[in-house]
C-alpha cells in the first residue's frame, strides 16, 4: 500500500534521522538546557507595567502580550455572569513543522524547547514556535530559525495550513496557523532540532510532557488517512486502532449526519448570547490584587504571576513577563463507543469567553480542577464527569498527563484520558453533547470548529498501534 503524508497509521516506530534513543536525547537536553525561574513582585517586572484605563499589565513596546481583566456576561450554563484575568494578544502566531522523506520514511523536524513555564523544562516543540512579535525580533534577540520556510513563498511544498485558536477561557480571541512544510532540500540541523518519525511521536505521545501543546495542535490538523484506504488493506493493528481507522473512513455510518451536526452548532450560536466587557485588572469582582499574583478569592482557577527567566538557547537569554499560575491539574476527557459498529466520540459544545467564535467542539468532559474531581467535590453540574472518576482499566485507551503552553502559563497540566465504553453501556445524551465519527471530526477541526483540548486529544490518538 502507497501512502501519502497525510496517512498516519503504520509508519515506523524508529526513524532513520533521528537520534538512537529519542527518551535520552531529550532527558539530556533537558539537564543540559534547564532554564532559571524565579519569582518577582508584580511591580518588578522589568519592561512590564500596570497601564492603561482600564488598567492592565502590558509590555511597554506594545508588542507581545497583555493581561486584562474581563466581565462576561451569558445567558448559556450555570453560571450566567464573572469576572477574570485574560491573555490579550491580537496577533496569529506561526506553529510550522517541516517534513521530508528519508529512505521511505517521512520525519517530522523538531526541536527540544525550553520553556519557563514547563514542568520539566524542555518538550518537543514544532521547528517553529513564534508569536509576531518573537519572529519580527521586537526583544531584539536572534532570529528565528527555520522562519523563511513559513514565510516565504515557494521554500516547500504546503501540506496544512490551518488558522486554530488558542484556549479561549485564557486567551482572548488568540489565533495560530497551523503549518506542515515539505522540503526536499538537505538542511543543516542545529543543536537541538532532530527529525522525528510520527511512530515515534506516537509514542512519546503516550508519555507524560514530552510533546508540547503546539506540535499536538499542528499533528490534530494533518488528516490520519489518504481517501481510497480501507481497513482490511492496513497491517495488522491493535482491535482498537482498526475500529479508529474505521472511524476515520466512515462515510455513511455515523450517528448524525454532517448537515445536522452543522445545524446542531449552528443553533446553538443563534440560540445563545455571551458579551464581554473590558475591566481594569486591580478591580476585578473576586479576585485580590496583591504584592506577589492576582489571584481569585476562593484559591481556585487561576492566579497571575511574574516571573524572571534565563535560557541560554533562547532567541533572548534574559528576561521578565507575567505567567498564569493553574490551581490545580485539570482533565481533558473523551468517551468513546461504538454504535452500529462504527467508533464515535461524544463531543461537546463549549462556550468560554476567548474564543473566536460564541461555541467551538471539544472533548466529552472539560475540567479546570481534576483533584476536586478525584475528591468528589464541586464538580457535581459537569455532565459525564463520574464516569472518569474511577473507570475501569479495560475502557482506558489513552491517560497521560500533559502540559498546555510553557510560554504564558506555568506548570499548568491537564489529565488526558481517553475512554472507550462498550456498547452495551447507556449514556442520556443531553442537548450540549454529539456522537460525531473520527472522519466528521478531522473535517470540523479542518473548519477550525475544534478547541485546544479536543485538538490535542485527538492528536494522541495512535492509529498504527499495534497489539
């Protein structure tokens, strides 16, 4: 069988570019390239102010990002009205992966990137990761490597190129494209990129933090398989990987067709109204301005702190900026089953207040503090919750823990789990919440239609594992 690079299933588990022991080149980059974080007081942050009517924390050459406060109002959900913290940045970020072929084998280039809000310091990260304001050198530090294939016509072959937002119950209205580049030309590799075979990403995908959020983002945009591909053609994979594959070609087996899960969507949209009102930062109804973090009154959700960071193989090697400090770990979660033999995910529609449109998709279940969850508390109105507090082993298809974006939040962690029900389990669907297939899936997150969590899930999905 001839593949294309968009097929993901049955490529190899060890690449011919790649370093020997892909764990250990990144351990080592790990110790080696480790950044300092320190702590500061708010108002130490040095090319960072408090500014502005309404106030915010903004960076003094009006590039890069600011942090607002928010009201919003909304007539969807349990909670019709609040006020937080939000990460303003009007500017689409470039997240682009170059590709090529090796003796047969497609790679994927990336690099072991430090970031000061990481967990462990250093995860896989796209061969480019760049805000306008980093690419366009406002820090002026060194360029950006890699850039010229992402913004130059005629470098590559363009294989995806996506617009995707960012978690809009952080971000506000934050956007990135979503970029894979095929080259054919040799390119000298610095220290720190590898070439990686999506096999081995696959399983570096089942491990907790080593692939970043953005190269989850821009492996949920590449589609797992070319048209004319059947199930019974493949190699032989796990049971649970054939009936994903199933999922992915289905044409005329799902649940609802493509048309009414538009109408579904589109109904919701029409049907609920959310509005946002721009409030100062120091002011915010529930949260304490202090010396150290803005952070709400209860101890939950979030706090904002500033930070003081030194890595040596960044693009600028010292500097200052606010971070969102996460409460507590979060899960991400989908259900699956089959229904009429055909593999679905239940999906949800999601409003947050940042996002680029009123609703976007996303997984089963989203929740901002997985320890309260894990201690059967506050978590009570979140439908299908229960069912990921202690599932049985033999429904976990997927559960790693991973780290959103190291560059804006710190240490902030989601439980990612994947669970598949077998059929003769009952769940009451409620109106938020769609059985869509793999395929209708991939054409929804091609339209931008998906969140950052259903995204990233869906890109740990391994289509060539094997028993």
């Amino acid at each position: 069988m001839q593949y294309d690079y968009i097929s993901t299933t049955h490529l190899p588990r060890v690449g011919t570019l790649s370093p020997p022991d892909v764990g250990d080149w990144i351990a080592a980059r790990r110790a080696e390239h480790r950044p300092s974080v320190r702590r500061l007081p708010l108002k130490q942050l040095q090319a960072w102010a408090f500014q502005g009517d309404p106030l915010r924390i903004a960076h003094q050459s009006g590039y890069f990002f600011a942090v607002e406060g928010l009201r919003v109002e909304s007539d969807f959900g349990p909670v019709k009205s609040w006020e937080q913290p939000i990460l303003r940045q009007p500017e689409v970020g470039i997240l682009g992966i170059l590709t090529r072929v090796n003796r047969g084998v497609r790679h994927f280039l990336l690099q072991a990137k430090a970031e000061p809000g990481l967990v462990n310091h250093v995860q896989l990260a796209p061969s480019v990761q760049a805000t306008a304001s980093n690419y366009l050198r406002v820090h002026g530090g060194r360029h950006t490597v890699f850039l010229k294939y992402f913004v130059e016509p005629g470098r590559g072959r363009l294989l995806v190129d996506q617009i995707q937002g960012e978690m809009g119950s952080r971000f506000l209205r934050k956007s990135n494209r979503n970029i894979v580049v095929e080259i054919d030309e040799e390119l000298h590799i610095p220290d720190g990129f590898c070439w990686l075979a999506m096999g081995q990403i696959k399983e570096l995908l089942k491990q907790d933090n080593q692939v970043n959020m953005d190269v989850r983002s821009v492996l949920s945009c590449i589609p797992f398989v070319t048209t004319g591909v059947s199930p019974d053609s493949e190699a032989p994979v796990s049971e649970f990987a054939h009936h994903l594959l199933a999922s992915a070609l289905d044409q005329q087996v799902a649940r609802h067709s493509d048309d009414e899960l538009r109408v579904w969507l589109a109904e919701f949209r029409k049907r609920h109204q959310i509005s946002l009102l721009r409030r100062p930062i120091d002011r915010l109804d529930g949260w304490q301005c202090g010396e150290l973090e803005i952070r709400h009154e209860t101890g939950r959700f979030f706090s904002v702190i500033a930070v003081e960071v030194e890595a040596r193989q960044r693009e600028v090697e010292h500097w200052h900026q606010p971070l969102l400090k996460q409460a507590s770990c979060g899960l991400h979660g989908f259900v699956l089953q089959r229904i009429k033999g055909v593999m679905h995910f239940l999906v949800q529609a999601c409003l947050s207040p940042g996002s680029r449109r009123a609703f976007e998709l996303g997984p089963t279940v989203l929740v901002s503090d997985y320890e309260t969850l894990q201690f059967g508390g506050m978590n009570h109105q979140i439908l299908f919750v229960d069912i990921f507090r202690q599932p049985p082993t033999e429904w976990i298809r997927y559960d790693a823990m991973q780290s959103e974006e190291g560059g804006r939040f710190y240490q902030y962690q989601n439980r990612c789990v994947i669970l598949e029900l077998p059929p003769n389990v009952s769940l009451a669907v409620s109106a938020t919440h769609r059985w869509m297939t793999l395929r209708q899936i991939q054409q929804f997150v091609k339209l931008g239609e998906f969140n950052m969590a259903g995204r990233s899930l869906i890109a740990c999905l391994d289509l060539g594992e094997q028993d």
